[in-house]
C-alpha cells in the first residue's frame, strides 16, 4: 500500500484538504509563471509543496515549490508553484503526483502552464498558445504498471477531446486572438536539434517542451477536465539565429505576467 501512487496522491489530497482548504480547480504554473500566482487574487493561504506527502523537494531554478490557496473571484483556485519532470529522473507516478492529489482533493478542473518553444514562427517568444492537443513523446506513459486499485478507472483512458473544447473555447471568447497549437512533450534534458525540430514539425507539432503531457492524461483518467496553455519563451531549434538558454525563459514569463493572468482568470470564470 505504502508504494500504491493512488494511495500517495488520496493522503496527499486529504493534507491539501486539511491545510489549505477545498478547490474547484488546481493550476499548476510552468517555468516563467511563478508571478502569475499574486495577479489572480487574493492568496489565502500558503504552504511548501514537500511538506505534503509524495512531493520531492524543488530542483529547477524559478519554480517556487509552494501550493497557494487563491480566490480568483470567487473561485477557489489551488496553484502549484512548481512541478517534478522526467528530465529530473523523477519517476513518472512523481512527476503526476500533485495533479493526482489535487483531484483526488476535489479540483474537477486542471489547469496546466508552461514554457515552451514554438515551432510556428508567427507565434514568437511572449505569445501564449492554447494547447489544442498533445504527442506525448516521452517514452513514459502515467497509466503503466500496476492496474488502478478498486475504486479508480482503469487504465486505457479515452484521450479524445484531452483538452477541453468548452474550456478553450472560453479562453478565445476572453482572447479572439489567442493561437491553438499541438503540444509535443519530450523527455528532454537537452533541447532539439534543427533535425529533430523538423520531424515534429512533420508530425504535427505547433510547441514543444518537457512537461504537461504526462500530467494531462493522468488527470484525465480521474475523470478532471483538462485546460492547458503555454508561453513561448523562444522559436524551436533552427529557426532563430540566438541559442536557447534557460535564463531567456524566465525572464520572457516576467514579461507576459499580466496577460497570462487575465486569460486564466476568464478560464476560470467560465469552469
Ligand atoms: I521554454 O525549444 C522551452 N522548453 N523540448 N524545446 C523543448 N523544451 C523547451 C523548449 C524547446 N523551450
């Protein structure tokens, strides 16, 4: 039982109960997000993510590492500073586990962020894109291993709609302008290379990055409804003359602080 993920993410649920109260929905903030949290509303309350049970202490520089109780207009919103990745070699039921707990905890609705590269030249660095669907690229799957215990939906999770049509079509009712792309998550550690750019781009990829997918089927299979969006934070492998570096992620984030609130704040008035 001790090493049931199911189990891990229900006790990680009934601490985030206990400590920061019920939600409706949980957003989790990607790299470049972290500001976002104070421009939704007031934050009721705070606490450091390791300190519920099954999160591993923060790793990567610009994620917080803290769960925030916040009131976005009404709606009770639990925003989770910071997430694990594959990259970190967390295993994968780690790298789902605060998505888990949160639905486990009663969030019916996931919201996912993150920063990414574009692969379509017109939506450069800054540009929020709206995750319409996803390849998931990263040789890890949530729903491997043992069966769901009792009580949970099995595994082989109907993916079609991953990305809820009601919800993205909220976002561009608040923002007409707002893209939609293909989000193809990598297990990275590096970027790409031109070459490999070129074939995602053949296989229908309009972003990529290094986290989201295993996230969104997760939540899926406990039944949530999934809103996704990234901010591109640099144009793909070959096709600017700059190089990629972490740094330019973070402060591109800093400069679409704003924005990126508001689109998540007509999210949420719509859920
Ligand atoms: I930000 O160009 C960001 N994250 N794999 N490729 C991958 N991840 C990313 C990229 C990118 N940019």
């Amino acid at each position: 039982m001790a090493d049931d993920p199911y189990a891990r993410a229900a006790s990680a649920g009934a601490a985030i109960r206990e400590r920061l109260g019920e939600h409706r929905a949980v957003l989790v903030l990607g790299s470049g997000w972290a500001q976002v949290a104070e421009l939704l509303g007031a934050v009721r309350a705070a606490v450091p993510m390791h300190e519920f049970p099954g999160f591993p202490a923060p790793v990567v520089q610009g994620h917080s590492g803290m769960a925030h109780s916040v009131d976005v207009d009404g709606t009770p919103v639990l925003v989770l500073a910071g997430r694990s990745h594959l990259y970190e070699e967390h295993p994968v039921a780690t790298v789902v586990h605060g998505v888990r707990a949160a639905v486990l905890a009663g969030c019916g609705v996931v919201m996912l962020t993150n920063a990414a590269g574009s692969l379509v030249p017109q939506n450069g660095p800054g540009t929020p894109v709206l995750i319409r669907d996803q390849l998931n690229l990263t040789g890890a799957n949530p729903m491997t291993g043992a069966e769901p215990p009792a009580g949970y939906p099995g595994r082989f999770s109907d993916l079609t709609d991953l990305y809820s049509p009601r919800l993205r079509a909220a976002a561009r009712a608040a923002f007409p302008d707002l893209p939609e792309g293909v989000y193809a998550g990598m297990l990275g550690g590096s970027y790409e290379t031109p070459a490999e750019i070129a074939m995602l781009r053949t296989l229908g990829a309009d972003l990529v990055g290094m986290s989201t997918v295993l996230e969104a089927i997760a939540a899926r299979h406990l039944g949530a409804e999934v809103f996704g969006v990234s901010l591109v934070t640099n144009l793909a492998a070959g096709m600017s003359a700059s190089a990629l570096d972490h740094h330019e992620v973070l402060e591109t984030g800093k400069a679409s602080v704003g924005r990126l609130a508001e689109l998540l704040r007509a999210v949420t008035a719509a859920m």
